[in-house]
C-alpha cells in the first residue's frame, strides 16, 4: 500500500514537472518523447523499483534546469544582435531641413539622388562633430562653417625669462652672437634671482589671464576643446610656439659649445 502510494505521487510529481517544462516556448520538439517517459515512470511503478522512480524525478529536475539555461542563453544572444536601426531625431530634423533645401537647388534630380546627397552631408556633419571638442593649431571647429580662437596658457618662466634676457642683451651687448647670448642666458638663469622673480610674477598675470578667458570661453560654447595626443607624445599639452621656436629647455639641459 505505501509502495503504490509512492508511486502516485511520484506519477503525480513527474506531470507536474513535465507541464512546468512545456510551459517555456523553446525547443518543443524535446518533449515530443514525453510518453515513452511516462511509459518508464509507469513500469517502474509496476515493478515497484523506488530508486528507479527518484532517479527518473532526479532527471526530470536536471532537465529543467538544462532547460533554464538554455532559455538564458537565447534571450542573451538575441540582445547581443543588433537589432534595426532607428533614425535619431538629429538626423530626422537634418533631412527634413536638407530635403527642402536641395528641392530648391535641384528640382530636376530624383528623390534617390537627394536622399544619397543628405547622408553624404550627415556623413560630413559627423566628422565635423568628432573633431569639434579637439583643438589643431590653436582652434578649434564650432560648425560646420566657423573656426574660433582657443586661448592657450602662457609660456613656461624660463621662457619669458629668456625672452626679456634676450632682448636685454640685445640693446646692451649688439656684438654678442647667438652662441654669447645662449651662454649669457644659461648664466644668469643660475644667477640673476631679481629677473627670475619679474619673470615668475609675469607667468601668474599671464596666467590668471588664460583661466578667466578659458572660464569665458566654456561659458559661451558650452566645452573646452582638448589636445589630440600623437603616438610620440606623453602628455596632453602641445608645445608653445616660442618653445619651438627658441627652446632654452634644451639649452639649459645640455652644455653650450664655446667657440
């Protein structure tokens, strides 16, 4: 009597799970052999085989959750598809106004021709946007059409000092060449503290200076454009011009040739 009352459950158990198991949508054709499933719960109940009967429910939760995860995976690898493009409100409203500004400059062409005319010009527009929040040459694209100014920091002290050193010795020293001049420099920035300091003072005026026009600058575009990095470069700061024009780094680092 317990044997056959076990065997109920256990038939009762194995139906629920196989309608829990038919309730995911995929892969159905896994339950087409669900009878003879049944057929082998039904025999070993008849037998009265117990274990056979908990190794047959054992089975049934191991598919279950075979099947779980495989349901997981499908959903995953249908949001890793990329699904239909969508035209952005940006590109909706630049087709719209581009449309009917290329019907009026060329009536006779198609309305193909024009579409493939607007995503050129998007292509374009994209371009430019990329590159609109990196500076070249000291400017930087703003649209399509207008390139501003961007404000650039001041030179480092030792280059406004050398700039005032030079052109001091310039109006003291007019035989000096331009090895005596470097020497001289090189000498007074180890000696002259009182024109290193004009120049240090200088460097935060002009300082101060650049950060009140870069606040400006963020204030009336709504960004401040970066420096594009080169494959040689360690940081992200370009080179002064009166860097590259007459370094004194380099002067300062390495000893100067007497004549």
């Amino acid at each position: 009597m317990t044997l056959i009352s076990f065997s109920s459950f256990s038939q009762w158990q194995g139906y629920q799970i196989r309608q829990y198991l038919y309730s995911f949508s995929i892969f159905p054709f896994l339950f087409t052999q669900q009878p003879q499933n049944q057929d082998v719960i039904q025999k070993s109940s008849v037998s009265g085989d117990s274990s056979s009967q908990m190794s047959q429910i054992k089975q049934l939760f191991n598919f279950s959750n075979f099947i779980k995860m495989q349901k997981q995976r499908l959903k995953q690898l249908q949001l890793d598809q990329p699904g239909p493009k969508k035209q952005s409100s940006a590109y909706r409203k630049f087709y719209d106004e581009q449309l009917v500004l290329l019907q009026q400059q060329y009536p006779k062409r198609t309305t193909e021709e024009l579409i493939k005319l607007i995503n050129l010009k998007w292509k374009v527009k994209e371009k430019m946007n990329k590159q609109k929040y990196f500076q070249k040459n000291g400017y930087v694209n703003i649209n399509d059409t207008e390139r501003v100014p961007v404000p650039q920091p001041p030179p480092p002290v030792m280059i406004i000092f050398q700039k005032h050193m030079r052109k001091q010795l310039e109006m003291t020293h007019p035989e000096y060449n331009g090895t005596q001049i470097d020497r001289t420099i090189k000498f007074e920035w180890g000696s002259n503290s009182a024109l290193k300091e004009q120049a240090a003072e200088e460097y935060k005026k002009l300082r101060q200076e650049f950060e009140n026009q870069k606040k400006d600058f963020i204030i009336k575009y709504g960004f401040w454009p970066q420096h594009k990095k080169h494959q040689n470069e360690s940081g992200n700061q370009i080179q002064h011009p009166s860097q590259q024009a007459n370094p004194l780094a380099c002067l300062l680092n390495k000893k100067v040739k007497y004549e």
